[in-house]
C-alpha cells in the first residue's frame, strides 16, 4: 500500500506581554464551539484546542475565498514566550505558527518584543492580534463579527483613532525591521506581517485571525506540514502526570504520523532512554458528557497533529519536553538513536565545580544553560523537575562557596528541599526560583558578589 501524506493541522502558540489578553484569546476561541456535537466543532484535546477548518470558515473571515487544504488549527493551551520556546520538535519549535497579542491603546511592551525576537530566530510565521478593540473610546460592540463588518459599523472618529493606532504598531515593527499593514490590505503574506484588530471578550475579528493563520500556513508550510498519516508517531512530551487509575501518564502534542494502543515508544528520562509500550491513549470528555464518571476517553488511535494523554508503564522519570517516537517496522536501535540524538541536541555543558540547575522542560533547562554560559557561571548538574532535598545537600558540599547555589527556572522546590536548607550546616546555601530567566542570573550574580566581598 503507497504511503499517502496528507497536510496535517498546523500547532499554534500564542505569545506577548503579560495583561495583553493571550488566555482571554485561547479561551474565546475555546468558547466559540457552537454546539458540540455539530460536525466540525471545535474540541478539546489534551493540552491543546483543535479548530477544524469547518468552524473557520462557518465563522467567515475576511479571507474566506482562499483555497484550504489545512484541516485546521490546533492551539496551544498555554500560552507564552516560555512555551513557545521549550516545546521542541526535532531541534526547532514545536509550534508552526504564532499569534503575538498586543493590547492597541498600549501598543508594544518589552515581551511583545521579545516574543517578535523569538519568532525571528526560529523564522516562525506569526500574526499580529491587535487586541482590546472594544476599549477604544467610543467603539460600539458587534459580538463576533469579522473585522471589516464592525468597521464599517464604527462612527468616522473612532474609524480614525483605531487606524492611528494601527499604524503606531506598523511603525513600531517597522522599527524592528518588518514590514507590515492591517490584513485586509495585505495581499502577500511573505512581504507583511497581517495585523488583526480583535476582541478577546466581544470575539471581533476572531473569524479574520483565524483565516490569516489558515492564510499563512497556505502560504509557507503546506510542504512542512506533509506528513504520512499512517507513519510512526512522533511527539513532544508537554507533561508528565500521575492520574488516579492510571499511575503515570505523559501529556503528548503529536506533531507526525499516527500513535496506536500497543505501539512500542521511545522517551526520554532524566538519565536514560526509556522503552515502553503504550497501553491507552485518552482524549479528554466533552462538556456535555462531563457527568459521566471517567474523565478520559479511550481512543484507539490518534493522527497528528492532536494533544493525547499516554499511559503506559515504566514512564517514571520521563521529561516534560521529551521527544517520543513510535517504533513501527523493526526500526527500534534507528528510533533510540534519533531520540537519543535529538535529547543530547539540548544537552547542556557540564563542569566539576558549578551551580546546580533546575527547570520544568528540558528546552527551559536549556535556555537557562545557554544564558549562565554567556555570563561565565559554570553549571555542575542540569536537571528537569522540582528542587529535592538531595540537591541542597549536593550545593551544600560544592568545593566554592560561590557556586553553593540552586537555580530553579519555572519549577517548584520541594518542602523536603525548603527543610533541608533550614540546616544550620546548609545556612550557606541559597536557592534562585523564578519565571524569569534574566532576573533569576541577575539575584545569583547579586549574592555571589556580596559573598565575594
Ligand atoms: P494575558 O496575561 O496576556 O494572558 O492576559 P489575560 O487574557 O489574562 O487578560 C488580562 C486582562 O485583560 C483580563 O482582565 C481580561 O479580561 C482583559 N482583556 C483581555 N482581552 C481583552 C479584550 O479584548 N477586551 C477587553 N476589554 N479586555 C480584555
Ligand atoms: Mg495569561
């Protein structure tokens, strides 16, 4: 039988600046499900929103004459700079697209232009939300209706505040080196970014976002976005959860092929490469079934790209950011050796002496490598999960007291870790937590050079 490859749905992250309504976004677009048993509603999966072409094109954007052959678009449900980074697929962003969400009466914030650096560097097409329309002064709401058809509905005035203000944000990006332009005036996506006046409450300009984003992958990605639906399934890990019932089980975007009930995988641990074999795949229960006692719903098998919940024995120790693969075909040493591959691709450099790490992803432990790198800190462990006890007590008998120290970047320490640096004999170790790369170098570099002195 030929393989046949067909264009999967493309994975989308929404990134900007904190309060500019990234959540308020996800969570409109989750809401305009209009019933959930149509054909074509909008569904639920682990981690992630799926948006099938029907309901794009049911809410009829501006764009609706281009030719689809996307089947859709499938959001990330957490939203952010530090999502859109760590989850990996194959060495580069998991994430094939981005909506970057700019409140217009506050126009660009030091994230919005971190997040448009970010995309940059990974060449990831993205859209600009300009978002909060309905706080323009005098806007009168049109709930849900494409851009164009509000509009038209604005008196001249505040037509001409809404187009100043877009125009700030086309010369703010210009600024940073894009050319860009309100979408309904762009006619090559290659050449300008589309921005997008929206509303994450009223849901103006929802259908036109979403039609740019179905534009856009049109125009770049439907090469990349081949796959062969009935190859081995290849994911990234987005979490590694205990469920009651179902011991551990692993949060998966699969970004390729198909994963089966009974596929033997391939993942990563902390120290080692783990093989297993899959022993249920669940989807989470629509709403409407929400009474029904499991939570799950057993599925046989999954074609990408979706969000699924893996159980399957031996998963202790999996990252969170892990690469999964299915093995089909006898392929098995080629799949460890990928995985091994693509995990070593994010390895971190190590030396004697040095501080010791901790993160939630293996893309975050990364990141937070590469910056104490450019700042000379030497690292001793990098590791992913919560700060242990035994990692106070490692810190605790480094040979320089300057590097007697924790770093822990999006991850919690733990209360058994919180009592052993209550020790007196621990008195000289100190813990950085936080979400902020930059801050966390930053407090370090502050307590090493006060103990220096
Ligand atoms: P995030 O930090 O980017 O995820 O922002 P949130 O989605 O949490 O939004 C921050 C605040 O702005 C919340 O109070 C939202 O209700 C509000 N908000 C978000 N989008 C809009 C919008 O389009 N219009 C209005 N009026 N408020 C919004
Ligand atoms: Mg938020």
């Amino acid at each position: 039988m030929a393989k046949e490859s067909t264009i999967r749905t493309p994975i989308v992250c929404v990134m900007g600046h904190v309060d500019h309504g990234k959540t308020s976004l996800l969570d409109r677009i989750r809401g305009s499900s209009v019933v959930s048993t149509e054909e074509g509603a909008i569904t639920q999966h682990i981690g992630a929103t799926l948006v099938p072409i029907d309901a794009v094109t049911r809410m009829g954007g501006a764009l609706s004459k281009v030719s689809v052959n996307v089947p859709g678009l499938l959001f990330i449900d957490t939203p952010g700079h530090h999502a859109f980074t760590t989850l990996r697929a194959r060495g580069g962003a998991l994430a094939d697209m981005a909506i970057v969400v700019v409140d217009i009466n506050e126009g660009f914030r030091p994230q919005t232009i971190e997040a448009l650096q970010i995309l940059r560097n990974y060449k990831t097409p993205f859209v600009i939300a300009a978002n909060k329309v309905d706080r323009v002064p005098g806007w009168r709401v049109q709930e849900n209706q494409p851009f164009l058809k509000t509009f038209a509905q604005q008196n001249e005035r505040v037509q001409g505040i809404l187009e100043t203000k877009v125009y700030e944000l086309v010369g703010k990006l210009s600024d940073l080196g894009f050319n860009s332009e309100r979408f309904d005036r762009v006619s090559d996506f290659a050449r300008n970014i589309c921005i997008v006046p929206t509303s994450a409450i009223t849901g103006e300009g929802l259908p036109d976002i979403l039609m740019v984003l179905i534009g856009l992958a049109q125009r770049y990605m439907t090469e990349s976005l081949k796959v062969s639906a009935d190859g081995p399934g290849a994911g990234t890990v987005l979490e590694v959860k205990e469920e009651r019932g179902l011991g551990m089980t692993l949060d998966l975007i699969l970004y390729d092929g198909n994963l089966k009930v009974g596929d033997e995988i391939v993942v990563a641990g902390n120290d080692q490469i783990i093989e297993t074999k899959v022993r249920s795949l669940l989807k989470p229960r629509p709403m409407s079934e929400i009474l029904i006692e499991e939570r799950f719903e057993r599925v046989k098998s999954v074609t990408a790209a979706a969000g699924i919940k893996v159980a399957a024995p031996k998963l202790d120790g999996v990252i969170a950011g892990s690469p999964l693969r299915a093995v089909r075909s006898g392929n098995r040493d080629e799949v460890i050796e990928q995985v091994r591959r693509e995990v070593q691709d994010i390895e971190v450099n190590l030396s004697d002496i040095g501080v010791i790490i901790r993160a939630d992803t293996i893309g975050a432990l990364e990141a937070l490598s590469k910056e104490l790198e450019g700042h000379q800190i030497q690292v001793m462990r990098a590791t992913v999960g919560p700060v242990t006890r035994h990692d106070v007590i490692e810190a605790g008998t480094i040979k320089d007291p300057l590097y007697s120290a924790i770093i822990a970047f999006n991850t919690p320490v733990l209360p058994d870790a919180v009592d052993a640096l209550a020790d007196t004999a621990m008195s000289h170790v100190s813990i950085f937590e936080g979400g902020v790369i930059y801050q966390l170098i930053d407090d370090y570099v502050e307590w090493r050079d006060e103990k220096k002195q």
